[in-house]
C-alpha cells in the first residue's frame, strides 16, 4: 500500500496548483520561484498567508497554521480536525484527487488506468533518486521567538535526572504564564522548523495534550514531524563518526541519553511518535548511518497477556475479554510497527530493537527511564533483525 509520503512525491507544482484550486484557494505569484502564495484555506481565510515551498513540497501558513503537508490543508480546508477519521478521510482526497489506488491489492480483472500507469512509473524513478537529493528543506521561524520564554530547566526533568547543562545544549526553556517547557526542533541545518512543549497542567496531560506545538499570538509553531528527527542537529556529527543512530519515541529521551552519555557521544533522536518514514530513513542515510537502534517505549504488558493466556476465554467476564483484546492489540500494533521500519531500511543499514520483556521497565516506560545501568543492561541485550518473518512470528493470532 502506497504511503503518505510517496502520495505527496506524486504531485507535481502544477497538481498543487489544481488542488487547491479545488479546495477553493486563490493564488498569486510568489516571492521567488520557489514558491506560490494561497488564501489559507486552511483555517477558511482569505487573507493570502499560506505560502506553498516547491523543493520540500510542504506548505507554511503565516498567520496561525504554521508548518502543514498537504494533508494537513485538506483536513483544515474541509474541516475534518474533529473527526477521528480526519487523516484517512484527507488521504483519501487527495488519492481521488491524483487517480491513486490505496487498496493493498487489486480484484482480478481491474485494471490500472493509464494516468496512474504513468503516476507509479514516476514513483519508481524518484526512487532511485540518490539520497542527498532526496533531503527537503523545511520552512523555517525566526530564531527571536525563543527570546520571549524564560531561561530555566524545568525542576521535573531535574529530579529525572537530566542534566542542566543539556537543556542549554538543547535550549530548554520555560513558560512559566503557561507551565510548560520549551523544546525547540531545529532540522538538520540547524535551522528552527516547529517549537514543541510539553504542559504540566494535569487537565491538558490528561486530555491527551503532554507534547503539543506551541501556539504564541495566534500562530502554531508546529511542522510535519515525519520530516525531521529530533536532536539531528545536535547529533550529527557523532552519528556520522559512529555510523549508528539510535532512534526514540520522545525529546526527553535523546536529553537523557546525553546526560548518561555526554555531548560527544549522544547518537540518540526522536521521531515524537511510533512511526517512522522512509525521509527518516534517507536523513540517516545521509549521514552514513550502517546500524539503527529502535529504542520504543514497552507500548506492551506481558504479564497481562501471560494472565489471560492461562485462562479459558469462556471464563473471562466482558470487562476481561475487552483488556484481553486491548492488550493484545497494543502488543501487535508495536510488533507492526517494528515491521513497517524493517522493510524501509531492509538493504540500507542493520536493524536492532531494544526490548524489556520482563519487569525491568513499566509499562509505556522508555528504555531511558529507569537509569543509565538498566539501559545498557537492555542496549547489551538488542536484538537484530535479520528477516520480516522473524518479527511476524511474535504476533499473537
């Protein structure tokens, strides 16, 4: 099945153009040749703020979207942020949109129409695109913003352990009015693309909303996060003379990691989520990277599923059925995962998976979190991934 990323390769500066077209933009010429100006739809004005960049392909509204793909403006454009299904409702535009099948595969006695024939022949060459070329260069904010917030390191991540000298390696700073922590992104130039903060109000952490973009005046200092790793900038040079980059979910983990490890050898970044995408993998490439270390947070209770496996389902009531289930997806969903990345970097660089299949961590514990002895304990442990079949057979029918 195509993927979000490969979507977005397929469309050309004049695609754009007519899709937007579509959504109900205006445009008028840009500033350069590098890009086209839009109404922002995005958030249903009229003002023309939302700027599209050719060479990365994303766009950047100015007045309070910030950083967006092209999925993004589709789910604003069509108001599909309060719909739970808003990111496969906008992928399924945008293929309608380009002729672009997103069925795994195809009935017997279908067949392809000519314009996508031509769509998937293009894909195959931007494929063999070398990988230096392949790098996009984000829309950037102006480095004055991080002036307004507090120089402090927030006592939580104190007491965790983190170092202070890390978060001024990092620029971790604090806004007090708003109790959160400032966790600025910077791409692989060093440039700043999306200001990220994680909130200490329990009613915000509660809601789903721990790490969130900032929004200052109206405008959301965010971006495609699946366009950047988190600490490359910091980092790179110890990944390129190591060739090994280790690849976690949250900031927090590559600040620990440079407090266990030092600034001359922290190889650790973030990808702010569990997915990880093929750019991803081209940035790492980049940098020479031969071994790729997957450090997840444990997204998984064995001992739970060790309890329910023990006893007959029909002795299970409803409310331990629905656990049972739940536990059980948890645990595919992180074995998926983990295949989705061996087939994008399968050929390119050795895969390893840092795992705690005992008590060592808690559960949604990052192999961080219970100290530098315990993460080389598991880091001594990692598993290399030598074959798809190898991880499918971990998954529980």
């Amino acid at each position: 099945m195509i993927d979000r990323d490969e979507v977005i390769e397929l469309f050309s500066d004049e695609d754009i153009v007519d899709i937007m077209k579509q959504l109900g933009a205006d445009k008028k010429r840009g500033n350069n040749d590098n890009e086209i100006i839009f109404t922002s739809i995005c958030h249903h004005s009229s003002s023309f703020k939302l700027y599209y960049y050719k060479d990365s392909k994303t766009f950047m509204c100015y007045s309070s979207c910030g950083c967006m793909s092209l999925f993004d403006v589709v789910i604003g454009a069509l108001d599909l942020q309060n719909n739970s299904e808003g990111f496969k409702e906008a992928f399924k535009y945008v293929c309608e949109f380009k002729n672009i099948s997103i069925m795994g595969q195809r009935k017997k006695g279908f067949k392809i129409n000519e314009r996508e024939d031509k769509d998937l022949d293009f894909l195959k060459l931007h494929r063999t695109i070398t990988r230096e070329k392949s790098i996009k260069l984000l829309p950037s904010y102006n480095d004055k913003i991080l002036k307004i917030f507090d120089n402090y390191f927030p006592v939580e991540w104190e007491e965790d352990g983190i170092d202070k000298r890390v978060g001024e390696r990092f620029e971790i700073k604090i806004y007090f009015s708003q109790m959160q922590a400032i966790i600025p992104h910077r791409d692989i130039r060093g440039e700043l693309i999306g200001i990220r903060c994680r909130n200490f109000k329990n009613s915000l952490v509660e809601n789903g909303l721990k790490y969130v973009p900032i929004e200052i005046e109206g405008l959301t200092y965010k971006y495609p996060i699946s366009f950047n790793l988190y600490g490359i900038y910091q980092n790179k040079e110890n990944i390129k003379r190591t060739k090994k980059a280790i690849i976690a979910e949250s900031e927090k983990s590559t600040l620990i990691s440079d407090t266990f490890f030092g600034k001359e050898n922290n190889t650790t970044l973030a990808t702010c989520s569990m997915n990880f995408t093929k750019y991803q993998r081209d940035l790492l490439l980049s940098l020479g990277v031969v071994d790729l270390i997957i450090a997840y947070d444990k997204q998984y209770e064995l001992d739970k599923l060790d309890y329910y496996e023990n006893i007959p389902l029909k002795s299970l009531t409803i409310e331990q059925k629905m656990e049972r289930k739940k536990k059980i997806n948890e645990f595919n969903n992180y074995i998926k995962k983990l295949i989705k990345i061996f087939n994008l970097v399968n050929g390119y660089m050795n895969m390893y998976v840092i795992s705690c299949w005992d008590d060592r961590l808690d559960y949604k514990d990052s192999p961080f979190d219970k100290g530098k002895e315990i993460f080389n304990e598991l880091y001594s442990e990692r598993l290399l991934v030598e074959s798809v079949q190898q991880l499918e057979e971990e998954l529980i029918k």
